[in-house]
C-alpha cells in the first residue's frame, strides 16, 4: 500500500468513526471554530483533573480532514498537561506548515501530514488545534485572574 492511501485510510477511519465524541457537560474548556472557507464547525471540551486532561471531546461537521483532526487531537491529548497540548498544538501546526519536527509520539497525526499538498486544505487540518489553543489560553486568562484575585482577597 502507497503511504498516500495508508494515510487516507487512517483518515477515513477517524472520519467514519470518531474517537471522543460528543459533549461535556460541565466542562474547564469549551471552545468553538469555523472554518467558513470549507464549510467547517467544531465545539471542543475539555475536563481537567490535577492538572491533566482527564477528558476531551468535539461534537462538529465537515470536511473528513476537519473532523478526523478532531478526533486525532482528542486521542492526542489526553493525559496531558495544558503545557504539554499547547506544546503539541505547535508541533502540530509546523508540521502541517511544512517544518520537519520530531514525528516518533505523533501517531495517527502523521496520517495528515499528506494534507499540506493540498494547502486550502490544511486550514481543515489545522482547525481543532487553533480553537483548542485559543481554549486553553482563555482558561488560563480567566485562572491566573482568579489567583491573582485570590492573593488580594487574603492580604
Ligand atoms: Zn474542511
């Protein structure tokens, strides 16, 4: 099998059968992202539990590209510190922007490294990534406020 069709059956699987999907409810994290070049809707959710992701999940339509990056990204990050998905976020975005980056604990992301041939396309590819870091930026706006008010109350 041609490592294009490998990469493609990968990306059909994840299409045809998402991992982590559906809603959280409560949620630390919830964000959303469009795609309106492609038609592309996501809602991501997060759970933390001592500082890891215990849970992520998407609920979204599209593009197979737009929604198996969701589903690669949910499977990818669980486990994670919000420091290291952010740090992933990053790696991920260079690889699809043509940067060569370590590729050994990637797993099925690799599958969409054969999207940057097509370069409209790797705004679906990219989409997930963009609204989870834009997420988890937000929760940690609001949590360091929170802290710092905190300090305040207890002087
Ligand atoms: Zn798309």
């Amino acid at each position: 099998m041609a490592l294009d069709d490998l990469y493609r059956e990968v990306i059909l699987d994840h299409y045809s059968h998402p991992r982590n999907k559906g809603t959280l409810e409560p949620a630390d994290i919830k964000v959303e992202g469009t795609n309106p070049l492609c038609g592309d809707e996501l809602s991501i959710f997060v759970r933390l539990e001592r500082g890891k992701i215990a849970e992520a999940r998407f609920i979204g339509r599209g593009c197979s590209i737009s929604q198996a990056s969701a589903s690669m990204m949910t499977e990818q990050i669980t486990g994670k510190t919000l420091g290291e998905a952010r740090g992933l976020v990053k790696r991920f975005k260079a690889m699809m922007h043509g940067q060569v980056i370590g590729e050994d604990d990637l797993g099925d992301l690799i599958a969409l490294q054969g999207v940057r041939k097509f370069p409209v396309r790797v705004k679906c590819a990219t989409l997930s990534w963009v609204a989870l870091e834009q997420g988890v930026e937000e929760f940690e706006i609001a949590h360091t406020r929170v802290e710092a008010k905190a300090t305040t109350e207890a002087d």
